[in-house]
C-alpha cells in the first residue's frame, strides 16, 4: 500500500515546492518594485537639491551683471554726485554659494549563497526510517461490576457428538471450537448447528484448543510435539518442541501464547511464554528453587486474567497455581477453606472473566469453584445438573461455556448479571 502510493505522495512534496517557488518570485517582485519606487523618490530628491544649488549661482550672478552695467552707466556719466555717492558691493560677491556635492545612492546586492538561500526557500527532511515494535494493547480491567447470581441457570445445551467433550473456546456464540477424545475439532453456533470441523495433523486427539482475538484456531498435540494454527482452513505449524511435550494452551492478551509442557521424563512442568510465533520470551518454573508444578504427564489448563496473573489447573497437585505476569507466585487455592463437599477438590478446566474471577472445574464433585483475584472463594456453581465438568471458557459478554466430559456436552450457562 505504500509503494503504491510513493508517486502521489513525492508529487505532493514538488507541488508544494513549485507554489514556494511563486511565491518567493512574488516576494522578490514585491522587494523590487519597492526599491524602484524608493530609488525614484531619491532621484527626485538629488535633482531639487541640485536645482536650488544652480538657481542660487544663477541669482548671484545676475545680480552680477547688473552692478557691471550700473559701474559702466557712472563711469560714462559727467555727473560728479554718483561717482560720489557710489558703495561699493563687491564684498558681496565675494562669498559665492557652498559648492553643493551630492553623493549617487548605490545598490549593494546581497552576497550571492547557495545555503542561505535554501534556508530562505525552506528545507527537505532527510528520509528517516523507523522500526516500531507492534504490540497488542493489554487488557484492561472491566470497570462495569458483574455481580454473581445467587442461582445461575443453564441457558443451552449444545451436542457435540465428541467421544467425550474435553475442550472449549469461544469469543461469542456464533464460532464454539469443541475437541474430544477423536481427532474432529468441531464448530458449532449457540444453537448447536455444526458450522466446520478440523481434522488435526496427526490423526490423534488436540490436547487443547484456543481462539486468539481474530477468531484464529489454536491446537496442541503431544504426539507431534507442536503447536497448529489453522486459519482460513490452512493449518500451519506454529511451536515445534524438543524434549518436552505440550499439554495446554491460552492466548494472552498481549497476543503472546502460554503453553504448559511436560519434559519426556514427566519428572518437569513448566510454563512458557512464546511470542512473535516460536520465540521463547518467559519461562515459568520454580519458586524459590522448588517446582511450582506437579511433574508429570498431566493436564494443566491455562489461562491468563485480566489482571495479568496467569492462572494453572494442576489437578495432581490438587491446585489452581497463580503467578503474576514476572513468574512470581501469589497463591495456590486448594479448594474452600471450610469445604461442604464430600470429595477431594481435583481442578481440571480453568477461565477467567471480565471481574477478574478465576473459575475452576472440580470434576471430583461436580461443580465449579468461584475466587476472587486474590484467592478468596467466592460461591460454588454446582446446581446445573453437572455431570463430570472438564474444560471451560467464558465469552465477551462473559457467558460460560462447560464440557461435560463424559456426556460430550458443551452447556453455556448464566453465573453474573
């Protein structure tokens, strides 16, 4: 687009220098015409300072004359009294009119400078090229309170059909990515009308799916080690591994991704932040030199809050692990302080809202877990007919999306006002 418009933004630039140069020859004809106008008026000056002078030698000397002509009418006279009475005048005569010097005005043309004169027609920038990273805003806190509803209320079911429903994302009701234990990765609308499937590289189950903020799909495979984009039914490969095994999957809102892995040994979990397609920008491991993950070969869903933290299920630890956006830890929630369930809390989906409250499923007890940002249980959302919730993902409007694993279920349900 901007070599295409390279010819019209240079023509642009002459244009503007050719009305400079119009007007700087209006402003040069403008200077002159004033200096002949001023030159005129001195000419007028000089010529009436030198007729005055002239007129003076002309009184003088006519006055001359006639004292000459008086001498020569008493030197021929007879009569004695004139020559008597005569007074002498040539005193007079002696001090002639000031000899008048009138200097010729001169015009002293400015010293002829290239560089001065292009300051005085203006300048032309030198081309300045410059690299600016593009990144994406970060998400801000919703500032409009959503409180939770003291009774949420499934609003609809969809059937997926998956052997077991274990993955969800979504931006709004028109595009729910589901996944299960098949190779299908499947788009429905809130009404449960298939609108595309993807098939995955390999042939094997996606370990878990994503939506970034273009509605791009996302998916991770442990066979292959790799992480897939498919974009316009073209997949791609985005992350490829070594050593270690991806397991679950988020897109930050910075645009960067978030993967948890496993090493080949399953004695090591860790979370990395890649950006720019596959370069790694954070790694997040220990805290205090002591693992902050279970290491093993099991899931770990991952998301980031609106606040930056980012957010691990770790059902073998029994936990949900939350870092700030640096990798230092803020806490680990291990389920209600004063539990009313019969069953150990085993974390397994994991999402975030426009509150900053971080939802977690407890398959063990079919039910989700509700906390603030900073840990505090907040309710249970456990009288939706339930059935072994697993992956989890809220929309822009904040709506819930649930899997139930063992139905093939994808439920959106109401949990805030």
């Amino acid at each position: 687009m901007e070599i295409a418009n390279l010819d019209g933004d240079y023509k642009k630039i002459t244009t503007e220098m050719s009305n400079q140069r119009l007007e700087i020859h209006r402003e040069v004809d403008n200077a002159i015409n004033q200096m002949e106008k001023e030159i005129d008026e001195i000419k007028l000056k000089h010529h009436g300072i030198l007729q005055n002078h002239l007129d003076e030698i002309k009184q003088m000397q006519s006055r001359m004359v006639k004292t000459l002509n008086a001498l020569n009418t008493i030197q021929e006279s007879n009569e004695v009294f004139k020559t008597t009475n005569y007074s002498c005048i040539n005193e007079e005569f002696s001090k002639l009119p000031p000899k008048v010097h009138v200097s010729m005005p001169k015009f002293i043309p400015e010293q002829s400078n290239e560089e001065k004169l292009i300051r005085l027609i203006g300048e032309i920038t030198p081309l300045s090229t410059t690299f600016q990273e593009r990144v994406f805003p970060e998400k801000k806190p919703n500032t409009s309170v959503r409180e939770l509803l003291d009774e949420p209320e499934v609003l609809n079911t969809i059937k997926t059909r998956h052997n077991y429903s274990c993955s969800v994302a979504c931006l709004d009701e028109e595009q729910i990515w589901t996944s299960g234990e098949t190779a299908d990765i499947k788009c429905f609308n809130i009404h449960s009308v298939l609108q595309k499937t993807i098939k995955t590289m390999s042939g094997q189950r996606p370990h878990d799916i994503a939506v970034n903020r273009d509605g791009v799909l996302l998916y991770c495979e442990r066979k292959t080690r790799t992480v897939y984009k498919v974009k316009n039914d073209q997949t791609e490969e985005v992350i490829a591994l070594k050593g270690w095994k991806p397991i679950n999957l988020c897109v930050a809102s910075s645009g960067d991704l978030l993967l948890t892995m496993y090493s080949d040994d399953k004695t090591q979990s860790k979370v990395v932040r890649y950006s720019a397609g596959s370069t790694v920008k954070q790694v997040i491991q220990f805290v205090d030199g002591q693992p902050l993950y279970s290491g093993n070969g099991c899931i770990k869903y991952i998301r980031e809050n609106r606040n930056l933290d980012i957010c691990v299920a770790d059902w073998k630890a029994s936990a949900v692990v939350v870092v700030n956006q640096d990798g230092k830890l803020r806490f680990k929630y291990i389920g209600h302080p004063f539990p009313t369930k019969n069953n150990q809390f085993v974390p397994y989906g994991i999402t975030t809202d426009s509150q900053s409250r971080i939802l977690t499923t407890d398959k063990g007890n079919n039910c989700i877990h509700i906390i603030d940002s900073n840990g505090q249980f907040l309710r249970y959302i456990d009288k939706c007919d339930l059935e072994y919730p697993f992956g989890l993902c809220v929309d822009s409007n904040d709506s819930l999306f649930v899997c139930e694993y063992i139905k093939g279920n994808v439920k959106k349900i109401k949990y805030s006002k």
